[in-house]
C-alpha cells in the first residue's frame, strides 16, 4: 500500500453529521470550522484528511509561501521577499497564477510558537534593511483549513496565537520592534476526546459548529466498515479508484453549492426562528446567531435551493448551537444536542417558532 494514499472521504461509513459539517464549511469558509468530540476510533482524523480529495480549486499566485489570489494588491505584496513578484506588483504587471486544491494543513502535535507564527532574520534586517522571513504554518494555511488533532492539549500560548489570527485574520511576526504581517484567513477544524480534558471556553467558541462521534450500533454498519477499511489495507489504489466517481460527484456538489451561496435569500420568518433559538438556549451574544444562519444558508445551497426552509433552521440548530448553550461546565455536549432536539417538536407543532423547551 501507498502510505500517502488517503481513505476516500465518500467511503466513510456512517458519521454524517461530522461529514456534513466538513462539507458546510467548504460551502461557505466563513463558518468558521468545526469541531469533533468523539471517543476514539470514530473515523475523525480520517473524515479531515480526506477531505484534501474532495476540497474545490482556488486561484493562486505560483510559488506564494501565504497563497494569495492574483488579484489581492496588499503591503504585503510591495514588501514580498521575492524579487520578480515585486517587482511585477510594482510595476502593476500581471503576476502568473495557478490553480491548485485547497490545502489542508496539519499542526504537528508539540509545534513551538516559531513553527507555526514563523520567525524573522534580524540581524540580515539590521545589516541590509529588508525583512527576510521564514514563514510559518499560518503563512501556509491561508485560504485554507488548519487542522488540529487533540485540539484540547495543545500549549496555552499556541492557542492564543491561533485565537489572535482566527479572530483578525492576520498573522504578525515580531521580533525586536520589527514585524512582518501577512493575511492568514482559514478553516480551524479540531478534533478531540473528551476523556482526555475539555477545551478552553475562548476557543471552543471560535469553532463555528460542532458535532460529536460516537462508535455505529448497526451491525451491518460495523461490519461494511470491517470490509472496506480491509479493501483499502489490502489494495489501497483499487479502492480509491472504485471511489472515484462518487468523490467528483460530491466535489461537484461542493463547487455548485459555493456558486449558489450567495443567491440563496433568508426571509424574515426564518431569522425571527433562529434569534428563538438562541434565546431559548442562552447563547451568550451574538456568534451564535449570525453562524446559525449563514449554516442554514450553506445547507440549502448545498441541496440546490436558493431560500431557506425551516428545515434548514432545524438543521443549523444541531451544527451551530451544542457548544454554545448555557450550561454548567460538566454538561455534556450530547445534553445540549438533546436539548436543542426537544426544542423542535413544539416549534414544528406551531408556526415553525421556537415556544418552549
């Protein structure tokens, strides 16, 4: 078998709400990741690493180190390090682009500060006055999706440096009154076990959804798992191949829902239903409420519709508010999920409106 071959992403038994809140956040990337609970075993580090098969093209400059779209003319662009693409940009000549598959990074488990923020030359600083620098996996990762395995042991001070540029989409290097800034706009999609300690609350709430895994009950379930994860050991290359069809199927999807986005309309009844959602829950502010509907968006561009259902407010619900509901610091996500279920039947009794827990 190749070790660098990747288990197809449409192969994975079961697990749809993980799968489906990975597909949202390709639809529309301002969702702001997601994350996976689960005990282990559950296919979460696989569901992520498939997606690098199935991630839409985006536009990029050729041998960018932060991936910047030909059209992007920043500071950053007028301080590039690379000679001919500065001197194109100043120069206001055309730059040559490529295409290429969003990337799909992975923090390595104990990166220092410097690995992912990136470092600055000082001394080549001071002698010649140009800023060299040695990017980081933030410079990497921009305009695509941080992937983070045991998200809840990671180092205090790299979460702070994750917070910082998920929240400014920014990533500044400094050192010794010099810096250096880039852009560093991604998807964060973490996955733990909660068995192995809980996430800080500053960011857990960055996560735009969440979702939990646990093992499949079905026993024709678990035993199609036996049998493909036995294909894909044994022949890895036929197994993906078999795949293949189903994979642009779903990549085509994917595109289709990105174009349909922003066309898809949200009326004034559905947004009053997500405002009751979250009232009825106890979000604290506003997160919650902007990332619920713009999930309920992604879900009808994702099934070729350009307004919203009630349907899609339900479903947003599940995605988008598990981690956000008031509770005391041990209640289990499961707990908040249920909670958000029961809120369902009464509202779908009545106008489609949140009455009641």
């Amino acid at each position: 078998m190749n070790d660098c071959t990747i288990y197809p992403f449409v192969a994975i038994v079961g697990q749809e709400q993980m799968k489906l809140a990975l597909i949202l956040n390709l639809v529309n990337p301002t969702l702001s990741g997601v994350l996976i609970r689960g005990e282990k075993g559950t296919a979460k580090s696989t569901a992520v690493r498939a997606l690098a098969e199935i991630l839409p093209e985006i536009t990029v400059v050729r041998d960018c180190p932060f991936h910047l779209a030909p059209e992007d003319d920043t500071t950053l662009c007028r301080e590039c390090f690379r000679t001919e693409c500065r001197e194109a940009r100043l120069l206001q000549k055309p730059v040559e682009a490529v295409s290429r598959r969003i990337s799909v990074v992975e923090l390595p488990v104990g990166a220092t500060e410097d690995r992912v923020v990136g470092t600055l030359d000082l001394e080549h600083a001071l002698q010649k006055g140009e800023k060299r620098v040695e990017p980081g996996l933030l410079a990497s990762v921009h305009r695509g999706i941080l992937y983070i395995d045991e998200v809840n042991l990671l180092d205090d001070h790299v979460v702070d440096v994750l917070l910082d540029s998920a929240a400014m989409g920014v990533n500044t290097i400094e050192r010794e009154g010099v810096s250096f800034s880039h852009p560093a706009r991604f998807v964060l999609v973490g996955t733990m076990n909660p068995e192995e300690g809980e996430l800080r609350p500053q960011l857990l709430d960055r996560f735009g959804l969440c979702v939990r895994v646990e093992g499949i009950t079905d026993r024709d379930a678990r035993v199609q798992v036996m049998q493909r994860r036995v294909a894909f050991d044994e022949d890895a290359a036929r197994f993906v191949q078999s795949w293949e069809g189903e994979s642009r199927d779903l990549v085509e999807r994917i595109e289709a829902a990105r174009a349909l986005y922003p066309r898809v309309e949200i009326g004034l009844e559905r947004l009053y239903a997500i405002a009751d959602y979250c009232l009825e829950v106890g979000v604290d502010g506003h997160r919650g409420d902007i990332i619920m509907m713009k999930t309920a968006k992604a879900l009808a561009a994702f099934n070729h519709r350009t307004e919203v259902r009630s349907e899609d407010v339900d479903g947003a619900a599940e995605l988008a508010l598990p981690h956000r509901v008031r509770r005391q610091p041990l209640m289990d996500v499961a707990e908040s999920v249920e909670k958000v279920r029961r809120m369902k039947a009464p509202a779908q009794k009545t106008t489609g409106r949140i009455t009641a827990l």
